[in-house]
C-alpha cells in the first residue's frame, strides 16, 4: 500500500513536471501591461540609430539629436550610461578614448570629470539624458538603450524611470535591453514604463558593432527557449531582435502578434525583406535608405 502511494506520488509529480516542460516550449501570447492596445498605438517604423541621420555628427551628440529632429524620421534612439556619481547622460563606446578626448571606463568616473570629455574632432560633449528628453519631448518616439557594466544596476533602471516621469514621456519612449534584471526592474517599480526586451542569437558583431558589448551577452540569453521564458515573464511590449535572427523564429513571433523592432539595418535589401515580413521598425544609421524601403 506504501509502495502504491508513493508510485502515485511519483507519477504525478512527473506529469506536473512534464506538463510544465511542455508548456515552456508553447510560444506565450503577446500580452502587453502598458501598451494595453497594440492596435491603437502607431510604433515607429524607421529609428535613427544613436540618433544619427547623417555622417556629420558623432552618434548621441547635441547636434545629431537636432539634425534628426528636422527630419521625418518616426522615432530615434540613443544609448543611456550613468557615471559613478549616477549622472544619467548619453554615449555608445563601452571606453571613452573610443570616441573622445578622455580615457577611462564611463561608469567609473564621476559627472565632474565626464562633463569636458569632447567627441573626437569636434566641440561636441556628452549630453546628459534629461537635457535630451528636454530638447526631443514629444517630437519623435524614443529608444533608450540601456547600457551598464552591473548586470543588478537598480539604481540605474529607477533612475532612468524616474527621468522619463519628470518629463511626462511614458507614452513615447521605449526602455530597452538584453538584461532581464533590468526589465523586471523597470516593470515592477513602474508599470507605466514601455518595454522593449532585445535579444540576439549570434554574438558576432558587425560593421560598427562592438564585440565587447556581444561578448558581455551570457550564452543562456542567446538560446531560443531562455528567451521564450523571458518574454513569459516580463510580457514586454515590444520586441528588439538583431537584424540576423533567425527568420523562421523571427517570423513566429511576428504570427504571434509581436510588435517587433530589428537593430541595426542599414541596407535597403535588408531592410525590405524585414518589412515584408511584418516587421514594424527598423533602427538604422542610415535611415534615408531604410524609409525608401519602407514605401
């Protein structure tokens, strides 16, 4: 009788376990908490990468925000870092002497001494990020991409809502990452906050990629399944897969009602092909080329 029970017992622990396995492969339906309507909301369909619509400027710079601003681009996006003294402000390198006249690890110095850097020929210096919610406000739809070296950067993720919320912008700017700390950050201190969970599935980087920051990726957040379950969890409003993702992958998602937004394209082949499978926004350098494609 004993035996029986604990058979028994056995048994239905491994049909629970088996029945969640299962279910873990099932794709989770596309269920958004802020953008409650994905139907009523107009995503961007062409996103200046680091804000850059031409050559001219450097990447996250003043002028570059203002040169896109005058032109009909949807949406721009922009990399977010804070300084030691946790100073919010913009820059895409992971060490400055990358792009500007100082040398060191962002993270590690304080505003004081971040505040001179100047972007490599030019007079250009780094912009803090509530000067450029300021200077963008409503105009264009936001990207913020955040970037930091502490994989459990709450200070960080709070901050940058807060930012957002001083400046009554929680309908057009999209939070991003690969880090799902960070979105579940986000998502519980706030859920008013749009998210945008970015993911990969190849690590090498490309044209003015920086293999640092692919290489900072863990290998459990490149596997298809690891991501289904973050997409579970964190039910983002949007997705951000790399220009490279697998299509098939891609495709189901798109089936699956996700509102997707693919980094960094900036070639017209590419850019088309991604459209036409209904992907809604590409983020690119180049966006001139892209919004040809998108007609």
């Amino acid at each position: 009788m004993l035996a029986l029970r604990f058979n028994i017992k056995y048994g239905l622990w491994v049909i629970i376990f088996f029945g969640l396995w299962l279910y873990s492969l099932t794709e989770p339906i596309y269920s958004p908490i802020t953008i409650t309507n994905e139907n009523d909301y107009n995503f961007p369909a062409v996103i200046a990468h680091k804000a850059l619509t031409s050559d001219e400027f450097p990447g996250n710079s003043l002028s570059a925000v203002i040169q896109t601003l005058e032109t009909t681009v949807d949406g721009l996006e922009v990399d977010v870092r804070m300084s030691k003294d946790s100073v919010l402000f913009l820059f895409h390198g992971d060490i400055l002497e990358q792009y500007t006249n100082l040398r060191g690890v962002p993270e590690d110095c304080n505003w004081s001494f971040l505040k001179d850097a100047k972007y490599n020929g030019t007079k250009e210096k780094l912009l803090l990020l509530d000067d450029f919610l300021s200077i963008v406000h409503n105009q264009k739809v936001i990207f913020l991409d955040i970037k930091s070296n502490d994989n459990f950067n709450v200070v960080m993720a709070t901050r940058v809502v807060d930012s957002i919320k001083k400046h009554k912008l929680q309908g057009t700017v999209f939070v991003e990452s690969f880090n799902p700390i960070t979105l579940g950050t986000i998502r519980m201190y706030n859920k008013d906050i749009i998210l945008m969970y970015d993911f990969v599935d190849d690590a090498k980087a490309s044209a003015e990629e920086s293999q640092g920051q692919f290489n900072k990726i863990p290998w459990l957040l490149k596997q298809y399944w690891f991501q289904r379950q973050i997409r579970r969890i964190i039910a983002p409003d949007a997705l951000g897969p790399r220009f490279n993702f697998n299509r098939d992958v891609l495709e189901n998602l798109v089936r699956n009602n996700y509102p997707i937004i693919c980094w960094t394209v900036d070639d017209y082949n590419t850019a088309k092909s991604l459209y036409d499978i209904g992907v809604m926004g590409l983020q690119s350098n180049k966006p001139k080329i892209i919004s040809a494609a998108k007609l």
